[in-house]
C-alpha cells in the first residue's frame, strides 16, 4: 500500500494530500509512512480543535544533518498559524501555544523539555491550562492546547514520547532537493482545504490501536478518509504502533536506574524505592513511560537479570533485612551500554 502512495503522488496534482507527500518526498530521505505522516499531521494542524486531542510530533535522530530542520522549515510554510523557535522561555512558549502551531527546534537539552513538561504535556489534550500569577497576585488559567512539533537528538521523554507520532530520521546520501520557503505559496491550500472539511469525529480504528494510540491517530486516519487515503493512513498507523512495540526497552531500563542512583547519590536502594522512584516520574525525565507499560518490581527485576544484575537481601539503614539493588552491581552494564 505504501508504495502505491508514493506512485499516486508522482502522478496525481490534484489531491492535497499526495501533494504534501510529493513535496516532503523531494527534500526529505525518509522511509513512505513516515512522510504520510508528517503530511497528516500537516494537515491535522488546521483542524485540531474538532478533536480532543492534539498529538505532538516527535522529529528524532541519532546525529546532527539528518534533515529535522528541514521538515521544521516545511512545517513552517504549511502549518496552521507556525511559530518556529529555538529554547523558548516557560512563559513565551506559553502565551504562544494556544493560538500557534509550536515548532520547537533543537530541544536536545532534556531542562528545556523539564522546563515546559506542563505545556507539552497538558497543551496535548483539549482544556490543558497552565497557571501563572496576574498582575495583583489572582491566579490566572491560560489555555495551551494546541500543535507542537519538536526536533532533536536521541528520545524525549517516556510520557512525551507515548503523546508523539515519532518520526526517525537519518543522514542521507541522496542529492535532495533544498526546500525554498520564500518560493512555496502553500497556506492558501490548507486553510481552504480546512474551510471546507467534513471530518468524522470518529473514524473507524484498527483494533490494536486502542487508548492514548487511537487518541493520537484518530484525527490523523479522518484527514486520510477525507482524501479517500484512509487504508494506507491505517497500514501506517500500524506501521507506526509495530515500531513502538518493537523498541527493546531494557536499555532505557538500563538508563533510568543509573539517573536514579545519580539523583538521590545512593550506593544502595531498596527494591521497592528504586521502583516508586521510577513510577512516580515527576520531571518526565526518564525514558519508559513505567506506569502506563505496567512494569512492576517483578518485571523490573526480571529485565535487571538480563543484564546480569540481581537484588540482594540488606539490612538498609540498618534496618530489617530487605531486597535491595546495588550500584556495584549494575556500574559495568552502565559502562558497555551508555
């Protein structure tokens, strides 16, 4: 199905859809369904607030120049309202999510994430406020829902990441077309495009995308429907979904335990703290989202004994004996995966 998409765009001028996905495939060196998504999420900009829910766009590589500010400069032209910034202060970001489409560039530095988890994280469902005091001490509401898209290096937060479509991106070696933002006229499209939708508010789902999946997913599946793309919009959700599940998270596992041991500077934790610890996530900060995967102590253990790693009985602080995890026992496993 995908293939076709690409044959279709090649071919057809007409469809508004196939010509975002023309346009991307020319300056972008990316797999087909994430190009399809990207351009959905294109289009879910000018419509987002017929749905409930607004799904962030995760743009991700493993290196610098593998074409995130490209799709950013894309986005910019084509975008509901776009405002591209890069380290935006809480409060500018702020005043600016709920009447802009957000283009967050360069967001490598996980305390510009901490720093605006409330915006991004609340800003992604219909009714999300954040508080800020008024000039005479009232507390005041202000809205944040609306559009983000984010570009960086490596993963964002577990608890962003489960709110995003993700995109990968990769160097590339193919002689791609530069995007020149100045020549493109493509607004006028999309905002006539948005005038006149008819969007079903609830679009049949394949039956494994369920809970915050089909959130994500069901504005972008109508807007498929609506070009009459909505099998290969579903193939591609799927797509999407398998490539979540297919993650091994026992690295990020891995990670996580080493930012807790560093956090509270502990040689030795209880199971039980180190478990609460990585459950409670206040800061969005480490990567497996453990509450909404269901990783329990026993799971946690079991993933720990692949690497190698085992609780042991202690008496901590001198205390009644209990299982505890070790530092010395996970330090070589840190070494040969960070």
């Amino acid at each position: 199905m995908i293939p076709s998409i690409r044959d279709a765009a090649a071919k057809d001028g007409t469809n508004p859809l196939l010509q975002m996905y023309s346009v991307l495939s020319k300056h972008i060196d990316a797999q087909p369904h994430y190009l399809l998504g990207i351009a959905l999420w294109a289009f879910h900009t000018h419509i987002y607030n017929q749905y409930r829910k607004t799904p962030r766009l995760a743009l991700l590589s493993p290196v610098h120049n593998c074409g995130k500010s490209t799709v950013l400069d894309i986005l910019n032209a084509m975008a509901w309202n776009s405002k591209r910034v890069v380290d935006p202060t809480v409060a500018s970001a702020r005043d600016l999510a709920n009447n802009h489409t957000l283009l967050l560039d360069e967001v490598d530095n996980m305390s510009i994430i901490r720093r605006m988890r409330s915006i991004l994280n609340d800003g992604h469902s219909v009714g999300g406020c954040v508080t800020k005091l008024g000039k005479d001490g009232e507390v005041l509401s202000i809205p944040v829902y609306g559009p983000v898209a984010l570009a960086g290096i490596g993963n964002l937060p577990a608890t962003l990441m489960s709110r995003s479509v993700v995109i990968r991106l990769d160097r590339s070696k193919k002689d791609l077309e530069r995007f020149k933002p100045n020549e493109q006229h493509y607004l006028p499209a999309f905002y006539n495009w948005a005038g006149q939708a008819n969007l079903n508010p609830d679009p049949m789902m394949p039956a494994q995308i369920v809970g915050r999946e089909a959130d994500k997913w069901r504005p972008l599946i109508a807007i498929a429907d609506s070009f009459n793309w909505g099998a290969a919009a579903r193939e591609v959700a799927l797509q999407f979904i398998n490539e979540i599940d297919a993650l091994d998270i026992k690295e990020s596992v891995l990670h996580d335990t080493q930012r807790v041991f560093d956090e509270l500077k502990v040689d030795i934790i209880t199971c039980d703290m180190l478990h609460n610890k990585l459950v409670e996530n206040k800061e969005g900060e480490y990567e497996v989202d453990y509450a909404d995967r269901k990783i329990g102590k026993f799971k946690l253990g079991l993933i720990l004994r692949d690497f190698r790693i085992w609780s042991r009985v202690h008496r901590y602080n001198k205390g009644k004996p209990q299982k505890c995890w070790f530092r010395q026992d996970f330090e070589e496993m840190w070494e040969r995966y960070s």
